[in-house]
C-alpha cells in the first residue's frame, strides 16, 4: 500500500510539470501609451517575459496556484499584480506610472543655486568654477556671475541682494568658517582663502536656507569638500603669480593629500601698470593637508587643517590731508576642521564636526601699531532619520566658542561670547508633486545675553514635467560684526525676514530659473561716526545702538544652454535690486555702495578641438554705484557710471612630460574699460580722489601639471 | 525496515528536486547566454536582460546572472536611443546588479572590469561635468582588476576601448588605444573561460582594433 502512496507522490509531483498557464498581456501608462522592454516576472520563479514594441507580452508556466506577478522599467515605477494560475489562460491588461527621477523631482528651489559634479541640477560644476573667466579660480568670484549678487568691487565678500559682505557666510562641510578672506585692504578686495579644487560641490543660497545654517543675515555659500581621491598623484603649478606643488598619497581606504603655495605678486605687478601705490605686492604662503579616511562603504571621516600667511604693504591716499598713508598689513590664519559621518543604516545617518579657526592680523597705519586676532572654536551634532523614500527628519546641536580681540598701539579691546544652537527641521513630500520643509533654529549668546528664535519654512509644487513653483519664507539672525561687538556688549541680533517666490524650468540641457524676493532688515547696528568710514584697519565708534532697518527687493533670473552649441554652454544672469538701509552711520535710508540696481552676467564656454583648448568669455555689467559726496546733502545720492567688464581666459589640455597637463591664459578687462568704484573725499570736501580697480587689466599665465592622474586635487 | 524505506524514498525525492533545481538554474542560465549570444540590437539586450534580472532575484546566492544582467543592461543601454536622463537611470541600474555580483563574488577581476565600462559610460552620459572625476574612476577599477588577475583580456579592451573614446588632451587616443588594444587581442587568443563565466569581447575587440589605423 505505501508503495503506492510514493508512486502517487512521485507521479503527481512530476505531473504538476505538465499544467501549464499561459499569461499574456498589454502594458500601457495612464495616457494610453504602450511601453516596449518591461520586464514581467512571476516573482520567486524565472517566468516572465518582455513587453514588444507594441506593449504586448506572452509566456507560459508551469507554477499554479497564487502568484504576484512584477512589472518594471526603468523610468517607471515598478508595480505588481496578484494572479491565479489554474491552467487557463490569463490575460491582462496593466496599467504603469512614470517614476519621478531625480531631474524632474519636486525640490525645494526657492533661494538655492547648487553646483557641484553629483547633483543633476547642479547650475554649475567645479570645473565650471575653477573655469569662469575672470575668476581666476576663486569660489567667490565664480559665484559672482550668479543671479542675485552684486560686483564686490573693493571689498571682501559676497554681496547678496543688497546685504553687505559680512551678511555671506561660508560653511565648509558644514562647519562655520570665520574668516574665509584675508585682510581687507584700502578698496581693495582680497581672494577666498580656499582653493575651487578643494569641492565636489557648492551651494550658494540666497535666501530662505535651511536652520542647519545660522548666524547669516543674508546668504549662506555651503562647501562640500570631496571625498576619497581615486589614485596617488602629485601635481606642480606653476603661474606668473608665483608656484604651488601638492601630493596625494592614497591607500586602501583613505588618503593624504599635503600641498602648498607660494604667491607673490611682485614679478606681475612691475611689469603691468597698476593704479595702486605698492610698497610690497602681496605675497602669499598656505600649506594644507587633508586626511580622508572611508572605514565602512557608510561612513567618512574628513580632517582638513591649512594655515596661511599674508604680507602686503601699500601707500593709500590721505584725503584729509593730500599726502598719503604707509599701510603695512600681515594676516595669518589656521583653520582646521575635522567632520565625521556615517549612514550607519539606511533610515538614518549621523555627522558630527569640530572645527577651529583663528586669525592673527597686524600691521601699521604710519607709525600707529593695530592688530585684529580672532577665534572660533565650533562642535556639531547632526541627526538625520530617513522616512519612506524621501523624506526626513533632522536635528542638530551646536555650540560655539567666539572672540576677538583689537589692538590700537598699546591699548586693546576684546570680547569672548559662547553661544549654543538648536535646529530641528522635517522635509514631508506630500504625493510626488509636492515637497515642504519646515524647521526652526534656536540660538543664545551669552555676550548678547539673548536668546533667539528663527522659524524657516519653504514649499515646492511641481507644475510641469520640468517645471516648479517654490517659495520660501525665513527669519534670519546673525551677531553684529566683532567690530561693533568689541566696543560694545550692549547689541543684539540683527534681523532679516526673508520671503521667496520662485520658478524653475529644468532639462539636462537649460536651465530657467527666476526668482522674486522680499527681504526685511530690522536691529542691524548703527553708531555716531563722522565722515564715511573706512573698512580696514582700526575704528572707534560711539553710542553703538540696533537702530537700524531697511528692505531689499527684486528679481533675479538664470537661463542656461548647454545643448544648442555643439562643444559649446553659456548662461545668463540678470538681478534686478531695489534696496535701501539704515544701518552705520547713516543718517536716512539710502542705498548702500555696494548694491547695484542692475547687474548682468554672461559667461560663455567653448571646447575648441582643433587646438584642444578651452576658452572661456565673461561680460559683466553693473549700473552705477552710490558713494558718499559731503558736498551732496542728500546722503548716498550720487552714483557712479556703469561697471563694464569683459574677460576671457583659454584653458589648452596637453601633455607635458607625458603628463596631463593644462596651460592657462587669462586676461581681465580686455577692452580696458575705465572703471570706477567711487570716490573719496576729505571731510571738508575740497577735493576728491577716484577709486579705481587695482589695475586696469590683469594677466595670469600658468602651467598646472598632474603626475599620474587625470585630476587636481589641490 | 519501513522507516529505512520512507526514508530512502523521501531523500530520493528530496535530491531530485534538488537536482531538479540545479539543472533549472543551468538551463536557464543556458537559455540568458544564448540570448546574449544572438543579441545585436538593444531590443534584443533589453531581452537578454530582462531574463536575467528574473533569473537574478530568483538566485540571489549566484553572481552569474547578476553579472550578466548588468552586462546586458549596459549594452540595451548604449545600443538605445532614450534621452540622456533615462540613459543614466539605466546605468545605474546596470551598476546595482554589478555591485550585487561583486558582494557575493568579490575581488574579482571580472565583476571589476564590467564597473569600470559602466562608469566610463555613465560618465559619457553628461561629459562635460563628470570626465575630471569619473574617467579616473573607471580607469582605477580597470587596473584593480588587472591586478587580481593580469591575463584578463577584457580588461585590457574596456582600458584600450576607453582611451579610445578619450580625447588626446585627457590621456586618450587613437595611436594609445592601439597598443592596449593589441594586448588585449593576444590575451584573447588565451583565454580559458568555463561554464558560463564571461568570455565576450573578442569580436568588439577586432573591429576596435581595424579603427585604431
């Protein structure tokens, strides 16, 4: 008997081979469009089929009963349906989705402008950034070809919509960088201190930012530094301004990357005519090693420290007094900053930082003694929980450790502030069309003995395949500059409320982007100063007070091709800024010097094969200045004629040595444009003296040389 | 003595099905090769590379059909006319299946040689931003795998076929591809491969060779 309970089972098991079901089918998407190359599978077996050109699929199995059956492409998004396979023919009729890809995903826009090699919507790389013509590879000044900001002119900083200098703040890997320029000099600007080589990615906000990023009235410029170099390489540059030479050590999970500069303007200077007096052209020394280490294929570890010394000694007219002043300026600076992350499972990720800063500026003004040192020790703790496919909660702590200190012959003044910040912000996308982030950020001083609050909201709306609505709302706070704070401990935070309103339409090859913005300024420091001071050296102030206010609109708009011309991308950018302030020493709201009403940017890229080079054209234009007339007694009304500029530099790709090799040529102001910044006058008005560029046109040439790589890490 | 024969009975069966399924899987696996084999057109990878993504997610302890349905997608992918967007979705994907075959199969020349022809492709998708970074990356996997094992002939025809694609200036070029090429061409004339473990690239090799003069 039990014979034939084996025999039974044996023959029913074999014959369960033969009941086969044939399953066939059409795949469309919603609008009726059929689908070639999904692919169809039982799921846990290997039957399954493609769908051809015309949607349809068919394929027989020999499983029964209750199965799922999985569809999917790429593009779309995968989906399933139960069956029942009983021997008769199944046939269906399946609808698929489009999926949202990272291109045509609703992200929140509204004040953001990344760059940088991962990001799909990236508005620039970091070769683009290295690139720009006239930028001479500084972050900054690559920046300012982006809508939204003003020709800086001469002074140090990234002039967002009508905020000063001081208003941008760097955050490199997400830590807070103190002082990211050197010295600033009588109306001449100094360079970013961080090379553009140095990033994977940029994103320069110009409003309505997350509450991770505090302490900036007006804009935030976020570095990402890059991750693990692929190979040991060695580089050498050598340039008109001086050399530079790095080496990158890899090993199995991490890497060492030392390198180091050493500029000197002399050579450059004596040979092109410049309109500034120099005693010593500027000379620049920086060394930095960086240390990446990758212990698990989820976590890094990024230690980065660079120290740089600057000398530069000039001779500034004295209006007051139709001589000149001796101005003699040396600026060391450390900055070392050590972050950690790790996704240690895919629904949340840690990161944690530490960074120390610390500048010592001295010099002399004839023969007065000053000195400026500062300090910013900063810790951070961000804890980010993933929910579902994209959307996030995060929380983070920080505390910082802040002072300078100022020193005027013998006497000095210095102030110490510890200040401790909470944020916490949730990104929900509500369906696909729809993103919102919501947050707020909590900060005390204990100089300022105050406590602040700033909520942050944006919203994103997808309209379009390509296109998006997004708006921003924010209050922003930021400590007074450590000028103020050193002469006072009486000041609170100055205030900016800002509202955002902004349309994108985005393809691989064009980028539109336009932006409308209202920003508010409340409790910005003023003070009791005669004249219009200056922003270099030393200044005494009286009855330093938050009096300040003011407004700043406008309009800024993008347009980006990289598709129509073959080898060839430019882009367009065009702010329009109505702003006024009271704020220093004004005596009504006025337009600052720093703010132009108009300011255009093209920058045009052409890959030339026949001589394997690329050249890169940059026009810029900015509508008059206002500067400071005493004669004039309506304060600020007087205005400069138009900024032109138009710069070109030629990037030829060679090989030197058998090793990959670039060699630049820049030049600045080709046409030779007279520009203007303002002018300055004596307190009496007699007189007035122009203030004009450092020269008239600059020249840079180089020969940057990679061993064993294709890239530059330094 | 029953127990002994219920016991024979069930462990014949039990072996059978084993044996079964193990000769499911080899002909299954026989079925993809032909499918690659024959396939020319990127409808006929999308094809080869639908069946062996089922044949993947049904055998997830066997890096083979991971391996070759990267493959497969890599090549429906180049041979295909999607728009740019999709084309680098698909490398992506093609990457997936080859990152999981180099999980269960790892340190291996051949899992790394398919990385590095996908990165090159993927960096090709948006050149102008992405050959700085990823033409090295692609260029460092292929010497990875040439040093796990440096008789491997597709690695010298993804380096050969990459600096062919490779403008001079970048390190790339005609006269350049040759040489490597040429490697990769008396490599191929040694190769031993069993079962179904990768041995394609002979022929590409040949015609890549024809257009180095």
């Amino acid at each position: 008997m039990k014979k034939y309970i084996y025999l039974l089972i044996i023959i029913s098991s074999s014959f369960s081979a033969f009941a086969q079901t044939r399953v066939s089918g059409v795949i469309k998407t919603s609008n009726g469009k059929t689908i070639p190359g999904v692919n169809i599978t039982l799921v846990n077996t290997y039957d399954g089929a493609s769908t051809d050109t015309s949607g349809h699929f068919a394929f027989t199995t020999t499983e029964t009963g209750a199965h799922v059956l999985h569809y999917v492409t790429v593009g779309f998004k995968p989906d399933s349906v139960a069956v029942n396979l009983n021997g008769k023919p199944l046939n269906l009729s399946l609808t698929i989705k489009e999926a949202v890809s990272e291109l045509n995903a609703v992200t929140i826009t509204a004040g953001t402008i990344e760059t940088g090699d991962a990001k799909k919507g990236a508005v620039l790389s970091s070769i683009d950034i290295a690139t720009t013509a006239g930028a001479v590879a500084d972050i900054v000044a690559a920046l300012q070809t982006l809508p939204g900001t003003s020709q800086a002119f001469s002074e140090n900083g990234l002039f967002v919509r009508g905020g000063s200098g001081a208003e941008t703040r760097t955050y490199f890997d997400g830590m807070l960088v103190k002082s990211p320029f050197s010295s600033q000099l009588p109306d001449i600007s100094s360079r970013s201190r961080f090379s553009p080589f140095l990033f994977k990615g940029t994103t320069f906000s110009s409003g309505g930012y997350s509450a991770q990023y505090g302490q900036a009235l007006s804009s935030a410029l976020i570095l990402e530094s890059k991750d693990l170099p692929e190979k040991t390489s060695t580089e050498f540059s050598i340039l008109t301004v001086g050399f530079g030479a790095a080496h990158t050590e890899r090993f199995a999970n991490s890497s060492l990357t030392v390198g180091g500069i050493y500029y000197n303007l002399h050579p450059t200077y004596s040979v092109f005519k410049q309109n500034i007096h120099w005693d010593q052209a500027p000379i620049d020394k920086t060394g930095n090693i960086q240390y990446k280490w990758k212990p698990t294929k989820s976590s890094m570890l990024k230690v980065f420290s660079q120290y740089s010394n600057n000398d530069v000694s000039l001779f500034t007219d004295n209006p007051d007094s139709a001589g000149v002043i001796h101005v003699i300026d040396h600026n060391k600076n450390t900055y070392t900053n050590i972050t950690y992350q790790d996704n240690f499972n895919p629904d949340w990720r840690i990161q944690a930082g530490a960074s120390y800063g610390n500048t010592h500026e001295s010099g002399k003004l004839d023969s007065n003694n000053f000195r400026k040192n500062d300090h910013l020790l900063q810790g951070r703790f961000t804890l980010t929980r993933y929910l579902g496919q994209r959307s996030l909660l995060r929380a983070g702590a920080e505390a910082y450790q802040n002072g300078a200190l100022e020193g005027w012959n013998n006497q000095s003044r210095s102030f110490d502030d510890n200040m401790q910040a909470a944020f916490t912000e949730g990104e929900v996308f509500l369906g696909d069309n729809v993103v919102m982030r919501l947050g707020g950020r909590a900060e005390h001083s204990s100089y300022l003995a105050d406590w602040n609050l700033a909520p942050r909201t944006s919203l994103a709306v997808k309209t379009g395949t390509h296109s998006q609505v997004s708006m921003a709302y924010g209050i922003f706070y930021q400590n007074p500059d450590d000028t103020y704070l050193l002469q006072s401990h009486q000041l609170g935070y100055e205030k900016a409320t800002h509202y955002l309103l902004n349309y994108q339409y985005l393809t691989s090859g064009l980028t539109f982007r336009v932006e409308a913005f209202y920003k508010q300024y409340a409790d910005l420091t003023k003070y009791d100063y005669d004249g219009f001071p200056k922003t270099y050296a030393v200044n005494n102030y009286s009855n330093l007070y938050n009096g300040g206010d003011g407004y700043a609109k406008g309009i800024d708009v993008f347009w980006r091709d990289k598709q129509s011309i073959p080898g060839g991308d430019y882009y367009i950018s065009y702010s329009y800024l109505d702003t006024k302030r009271d704020f220093r020493n004004y005596p009504i709201q006025a337009t600052p010097p720093f703010a132009a009403k108009h300011t255009l940017n093209i920058v045009y890229k052409q890959y030339i094969p026949v001589i394997k080079s690329e050249l890169s054209t940059a026009y810029a234009f900015s509508s008059g200045r206002t500067y400071y007339n005493p004669n004039n007694p309506d304060f600020l009304s007087d205005r400069t004629k138009a900024y032109n500029n138009l710069s070109m530099n030629l990037s030829y790709l060679t090989r030197f040595f058998k090793q990959f090799a670039v060699v630049y040529v820049s030049v600045n102001n080709i046409p030779g444009f007279n520009n203007i910044y303002g002018y300055n006058y004596p307190s009496n008005g007699s007189t007035r003296e122009p203030v004009y560029p450092a020269a008239k046109r600059n020249y840079l040439f180089g020969l940057l040389v990679t061993i064993g790589d294709n890239t530059f890490n330094h | 003595m029953k127990t002994l024969k219920l016991c024979i009975a069930l462990l014949i069966i039990t072996f059978s099905v084993k044996a079964q399924s193990a000769d499911k899987y080899t002909a299954a696996m026989q079925k993809g090769m032909t499918l690659v084999d024959s396939a020319s057109t990127a409808e006929q990878f999308t094809t080869a590379a639908n069946f062996f993504e089922r044949v993947a997610t049904a055998e997830t302890k066997q890096w083979l059909p991971q391996y070759y349905a990267g493959y497969c997608i890599l090549h429906a992918t180049i041979l295909g006319k999607q728009d740019n967007e999709t084309k680098d979705a698909s490398y992506d994907k093609a990457m997936s299946y080859v990152e999981k075959a180099e999980a269960l199969k790892p340190a291996n020349s051949e899992v790394l040689v398919l990385e590095g022809y996908i990165t090159f492709m993927k960096m090709s998708v948006f050149s102008q931003q992405r050959a700085m970074t990823m033409i090295p990356k692609a260029n460092a996997l292929l010497e990875k795998a040439l040093v796990i094992d440096p008789e491997n002939p597709r690695a010298f025809l993804v380096k050969g076929q990459n600096t062919f694609y490779t403008p001079e200036s970048f390190g790339g070029g005609k006269a350049k591809a040759k040489e490597i090429l040429t490697t990769a061409a008396d490599k191929y004339k040694n190769q031993k491969a069993s079962g179904f473990e990768p041995a394609w690239g002979a022929r590409r090799c040949q015609v890549l060779l024809q257009q180095c003069n």
